[in-house]
C-alpha cells in the first residue's frame, strides 16, 4: 500500500497546475516539477531561492504579508496568462509561509469559459435581485390618489403627517374603495420608501399556512421544509413595511402572535429557537368591522388596540361622487392603454348615469365596469349603451314587499339582491363574492344559475 506522501506527490506532480511554497523568509522550499518546467528553470536549483530573484513580479511576499489570500487572479508570466491562486500558511496563529497554485497550458481556455459563465450568472443574479427590489417597493404614491374631494383631501394631508412616524396603521373601509393605494402611499412618502414594502393577503393564505409565511421556518421544521429553512414575510420586510391586508379575517390563533410580535418587535421562526429582532412598520386593513367583532368575541382586543393607532377610514364612492370625473378619466387612460384600445373618454351622459348608481362595490366596481364597456366598444367615446347592466339597475325601481305574491318569491328575491350586492361590491369577481357571503364557489354558481343571473 502507498504512503499517503506518495500520493500527495503523485497528485502534485501534475502538468496542468503549476504548485510552489515559500517560507515565512521568502525561500522556496517546494515546487512541483510541471511549474519549474513552464518556467524553464531546473527543479532542483529552484529550491532554495528567494521567490522575488526567481520571479521578479511574484505576490506570493504581498499575500504572506496581508495574510489575506487571493483566488481566481489571472496573471501575465512569460506573456502567457495563467490563473493563480495564492493563500498564507497559518500555524499557531502566525503566518510561517505561503502556497502558489497556477493553472495553466490547456486548462487556461477552460478556466476562462468558466470565468464568462460565473460572469454571466453574477450579471443574471444582479437583474433578478433588482428585479425583485422593484417587486418589493410601494408602486403608488399620494400624488396617485385621485380626486379632490375634501375628504379625499384631508385623507391625503394625513397621510403624509403619519408617514412622518413609525405607527401602526390601521385602513378601514368597504370592498373595492382603494385601501391597498394608501398603504402603499404611506410607505411611498417615508422614511423607509427605498427599503421593503411587503403585502400579505391574509385571506388568499389558507390558515396552516400563515404562521410560517408570516415568521419563516428552519430547515426540518415539518415535512417539506425546505433546505436551509426559509424566511418569512417580517424578515423579508425588515427596516420597511409590511402590509396585512384582510386582517379581519385572521383567527384567533394567529392573531395572538402578531400581537406578541407588536408588542416585542421581534419573531420566532417554526422550529427555531432563537428569536429575530424586526424593525417593521405595520400597516393593517380590512373591511369588517373590527370593534363590533372585539364585542363578539371574533378579534381580540388587544390587538385591535395595538392595530389602532392610527385610524384611516376610506370614505366609500357613494360619499365623494364629486371624485367620479377624475376617477373615470384616470381609469380609462390605464384601461385603454393596458388592453390596447383607442377609447379616450365617456359622455356626459355617463357620468350623470355614474352619478345616480350608489356603488356598493366603489372603485373597483367602477373599474370593472369600464373595463367591460371598453372591450365591447369600437368607438372612442362610451355612450349609456354601453353599460346595459348599469341602465337596468339605474332605471329599475326596487320592488316593494306588496308585489311579491308568495313567500318563496319574497325569499327568492330577497337571495337575487343579495347576490348581485356581493357581485357588485367585488368587482363582479365570483371567487371573492363567495368567500364575502361565507359560501363554497359552487353553491354561489348553483344559486346564480337557478335565479337566471349568468
């Protein structure tokens, strides 16, 4: 059996690598005989020598004195170029010499394709890291609020006084009335507005599944944690904000650790045992009614308390028609170039048509419906006729208990507007109009088909 010296000096005695060590003085006390051929020197005359008399422009001295190593340094020798790597030789603390690797002759094309692909995926991890820095960042600012309207106005004059701050911010208001712009407004117009802004659903995550999106998890923290464990939606945001929108609909559960982490300024991941300290604004939003739901029992108190500190409450459409021109305008200039149209405005006799709908589904309703009219329309101007479904519940006067006939008709219409209320409020989007009347989708497409709706 071979001595392991023996097959150190088998593995070293390569003609690909050039290997070379000098001592704490300079002298060289080992090179291999494939590097004191490329330098057309005798092997055994090297050994013995100062590196700086053998090769003159040689760094190994510069290495041994920074103690700092060098690797992946491409370096002309002999007007041949070469990849050296140069690294000290500690023991006990001190430096005692210093060890050359080169690689050279027909490796170096190799080393250099290698170099261009370590190149390229640097330049591609540079892109997709600021392409995720963008992801990450607030799109709207306060100048994107539109309207004009005094309470549009005094909601734009606080926010920019509570961006000033670190509070917590709680956004209430009705489905589709645009709580998500002044979250995203507030953070535009802080201090933290080139860090983070992070946006949680807390309804679109299914409940096993918040804690460890909210707080990450470690490696082998369940089955299927990922390698290396993964980190949660606090830390990604650090030093920015995190948005929690629906956060009405959280459970109980879950809700008693977001108040420890209000209350401690920092989170456990699952199956940690360390906690991590956070500096993260919260900004939270729903469109229930929190303090009637402390009274039932449904939101712990503690929490709506510490959610409150700040209150903004996004008046509903009906209350600022005096906005639906700007709004209208605003929204046709996106919906027109998003969707590739030459639509540019909408009659005056639309807007009067907007001004007498109430708007249960605000904003988004509007968008939605315009959005409709557009994809249906050649023209430049949208008429009345271009919103059928708008003119029927205009025009429509609401029934009164005295026509209906029977009690399943009373019952059959009163589920009709209840329905198209929910629709209404969601954008005509099926899905949230479920989850809003806390029924399955298919309950929802049975019942809309049974009263004729689609």
């Amino acid at each position: 059996m071979q001595k392991i010296e023996e097959i150190f000096a088998i593995i070293a005695e390569n003609e690909y690598e050039g290997i070379i060590y000098i001592d704490a003085g300079g002298i060289v006390r080992w090179i291999n005989q494939g590097y004191a051929g490329f330098l057309e020197l005798d092997k055994e005359n090297v050994i013995g020598k100062r590196i700086d008399r053998l090769i003159p422009h040689s760094k190994l001295l510069d290495v041994m004195k920074s103690g700092k190593p060098q690797f992946g340094e491409l370096w002309e020798i002999k007007g041949q170029h070469v990849l050296v790597h140069r690294w000290p030789i500690y023991k006990d603390g001190k430096v005692i010499g210093c060890l050359g690797k080169s690689l050279f002759k027909d490796e170096l094309p190799l080393t250099r394709d290698f170099i261009k692909k370590i190149k390229k995926l640097e330049n591609e991890l540079s892109y997709y890291k600021e392409e995720l820095h963008r992801e990450r960042r607030a799109k709207y600012s306060i100048e994107e609020i539109t309207g004009s309207s005094e309470k549009i106005n005094k909601l734009k004059d606080k926010v920019a006084k509570i961006a000033k701050t670190t509070s917590t911010v709680l956004i209430t208001g009705e489905s589709g009335t645009g709580k998500e712009l002044f979250a995203h407004a507030i953070h535009n117009a802080s201090p933290r507005k080139n860090m983070p802004f992070v946006r949680v659903n807390c309804t679109s995550i299914p409940e096993e599944l918040l804690e460890s999106e909210l707080f990450g998890y470690e490696e082998g923290a369940f089955t299927g944690a990922k390698k290396g464990g993964k980190p949660g939606k606090f830390e990604i945001a650090q030093g920015g904000t995190i948005f929690l929108d629906e956060i009405g609909d959280m459970n109980r559960s879950m809700q008693a650790k977001l108040l420890r982490v209000l209350q401690e300024k920092e989170i456990e991941r699952i199956g940690g045992i360390e906690s991590v300290n956070v500096d993260v604004r919260v900004i939270a939003a729903t469109n229930r009614n929190l303090e009637e739901m402390t009274r039932s029992n449904l939101f712990r108190e503690d929490l709506y308390y510490r959610l409150n500190v700040v209150l903004l409450n996004i008046p509903p459409l009906r209350e600022r028609r005096e906005d639906i021109p700007a709004l209208t305008e605003n929204l046709i200039n996106k919906l027109a170039f998003r969707l590739g149209t030459g639509v540019k405005s909408v009659s005056g006799e639309v807007l009067e048509l907007f001004n007498r709908y109430d708007w249960p589904g605000n904003v988004r309703e509007l968008e939605n419906i315009l959005e409709q009219a557009i994809n249906l329309t050649d023209a430049a101007q949208l008429k009345p006729e271009d919103f059928p479904v708008l003119l029927k519940r205009v025009s429509t006067p609401k029934r009164t208990v005295q026509t209906i006939t029977g009690y399943n008709e009373a019952m059959e219409e009163a589920e009709r507007n209840i329905l198209l209320q929910a629709l209404a409020q969601t954008g005509n989007n099926k899905k949230e109009a479920a989850r809003l009347l806390k029924i399955h989708r298919s309950v929802l497409y049975r019942k809309l088909s049974k009263l004729d709706i689609i």
